[in-house]
C-alpha cells in the first residue's frame, strides 16, 4: 500500500473515543468502531468498485477516502485501520493482488484482470486464529 502520509490520528481519536468509552473488550470496541465510522459523515463513506485500478489511483489514504465519501476494498480498509488504531485496537491491512477466477489473466495490468481485494483484521484476543479476526470494511 502506498498511501500518501496524512495526519488522520487527532481526528479519529476525538470522533471515535466516545464510541469506544464503555466498550469492555477489544473485540466490542472493533465492532463499535466498524457500526459507527461510516455513518460520521454525509453522505455516508460507501463502497465503489474500480477506484484504485492501473493509472486510477482513486482515494486511499484515511483523508483521501473521507473527502471523497467513497473508495474500493482497499480505500475502505486503509481508513478502517486508521480509525481501529485512533481507538486503541490492533488492526491490520490484508489482502490477496488477484482473485482465482475463471478466465482471469492472473496479471493485474492485463485485459480481465481479476482484480485485487483487501480486508481488515483487528487483533482482539480472542478466537481460534491468535487474536487476528476478519473485518469486512463498511460491513
């Protein structure tokens, strides 16, 4: 990920201490933070497929993708990282450069191209995979 550097942390923190105040585990306060981010601002953050394909860099960073109200997998996932860590929660950025599809080149700057995808883990402890558990971005 190569994100432009931004100073998106005082920002997050004040919006979202407040939503994570009486949360009593890490994995309520991912949760909190995940119901809540989207609906900050309006419109609302959502969801735009194709933003961050070859020669469209589309909105990634955290400031980037709250300006524009929208970004793909990846944008969604930068910004849910971002506002996880402004609360206090482990999280991390995963992901896989291509989908195995049928009829995929397997080459991302190819004709059909599958496409890349990015999700959100947020360690809380808890679980059977070492605290890691999957977040799906504006889910």
């Amino acid at each position: 990920l190569d994100e432009a550097r931004e100073e998106w942390r005082p920002l997050l923190f004040e919006l979202l201490s407040p939503v994570v105040a009486e949360c009593a585990t890490l994995a309520q306060a991912a949760g909190a933070v995940n119901a809540r981010l989207w609906t900050l601002w309006e419109p609302r953050i959502h969801f735009e497929a194709n933003q961050t394909r070859p020669g469209h860099p589309g909105a990634i960073a955290p400031l980037a993708v709250i300006r524009a109200r929208k970004a793909s997998c990846t944008g969604l996932s930068v910004l849910l990282v971002a506002a996880l860590r402004a609360a206090g929660v482990p999280a991390r950025v995963v992901g896989t450069p291509c989908w195995r599809l049928p009829g995929c080149a397997h080459d991302p700057l190819a004709p059909g191209a599958c496409g890349n995808h990015n999700w959100v883990e947020a360690w809380t402890g808890e679980g059977t995979r070492g605290g890691w558990q999957f977040m799906g971005a504006a889910e």
